[in-house]
C-alpha cells in the first residue's frame, strides 16, 4: 500500500461520494457539512492507515462530531479519492494560456 500524498500536499478531488474501485465496502457517504466536492482543492494534514485504506485528514474540511463519534477520531477521507493538485493546476494554468493567445511555459515538478 503506498501513499504518495504528505501533510502540506495539495490534492483535488476526483471521487467525492460512492464505491471507490478495487475497494469493497468503501461507501463515501457524509453528512452535508464534511461533503467533498469534486474538482475543489483541499490540504493534508496528516495521512494514516485505518482498516486497511490510507485516510487522509484535510485543513479545509473535517468530520462531523457525530462521524467521529461513529467512526472514532481516526476517519477520514480514502486517499484513492484525490490526485496531486499540481497535476490540475497545470492543466488550468495551460488552459488559460491557450485561450488568452499568451504563451505560457510550464515548470517542471520539483
């Protein structure tokens, strides 16, 4: 199992709710207020490994005290739901180069 997210990565969103692939049992239901939103940026504060799945805790929203109370303090979002933010905010960043006529350069990843 390997994660390539750390605390301070940027991630988006690609799977906000439902079965995550090659991951049964995996439901992806919350309560409105801890809702991911597909395609929106979030931060990782920590990532850990809970029944199994890498959990990642997130700066812009957390789990509902009746979550935590369910599921302990340990629940958290499945990595498998995210992809490096980098990767997104090249792709708008080229986008936007195409569209305004401006030549843009593209950075390498460090």
């Amino acid at each position: 199992m390997e994660c390539r997210f750390q605390p301070g990565d940027r991630v988006v969103c690609v799977n906000p709710s439902g079965p995550i692939p090659d991951q049964p049992g995996s439901h992806g239901h919350w309560l409105p207020d801890e809702a991911l939103v597909e395609g929106r940026i979030y931060t990782v504060t920590s990532a850990h490994v809970w029944e199994g799945s890498i959990v990642l805790h997130l700066a812009e929203v957390q789990r509902s005290p009746k979550s935590r109370a369910k599921w302990g303090d340990h629940c958290g979002y499945n990595h498998r739901r995210f992809r490096p933010a980098q990767d997104i905010e090249q792709f708008r960043s080229l986008v936007a180069g195409v569209f305004s006529g401006v030549p843009i350069r593209m950075e390498k990843p460090a």
